[in-house]
C-alpha cells in the first residue's frame, strides 16, 4: 500500500487502448519465442516461418507488404518454402 492509504497499482498492465493490448501481447510472444530460440533455435525458425505462413493466408497474401529489411527477407524464405510444398 502506498502512502496515500491505496493499493500501489504500478505494476498493473492495463492497455490503454487495442493498440496497446497488440504491442503487448506481440511484445509477449517475441519473448516466448526468443526463450524457445535461446533452447532450440531450429525450433524457433520453423514457428518463426509456420507464423509467417499464417499470417500471410491471414491477410490474402498482402503480409509481406508490411515489412521490411530482414523480416521480408526472411518472409519471403518461409514463404517460398511453403509454396513449394
């Protein structure tokens, strides 16, 4: 409790809008998949590509639209695996 009689809420998360819950919730999965990499990197690579696959069947093909640099890079890699079969 705080000095003001009140609990002390700074450790609350709470999103100020659904733009803040989506960066919160990209922010948690980008840790779970590093502590997977950090484990087995093989196996962070192809969740990495299984989720570019499926956010690009999510999109009607536009994903690799919103990236750049390395991301589309390495979209286009798993996206070109998954196309072939």
């Amino acid at each position: 409790m705080g000095t003001t009689g009140f609990p002390d809420d700074s450790d609350i998360d709470i999103p100020i809008d659904d733009r803040d819950e989506g960066e919160r919730l990209a922010h948690a999965l980008a840790d779970r998949i590093h502590m997977v990499a950090v484990e087995d990197s093989e196996l962070a690579q192809r969740l990495v590509d299984q989720l570019f696959v499926g956010l690009d069947r999510a999109t009607d093909g536009t994903f690799r639209e919103h990236l750049d640099g390395a991301a589309r890079g390495l979209a286009d890699r798993a996206l070109a695996v998954s196309s072939r079969g």
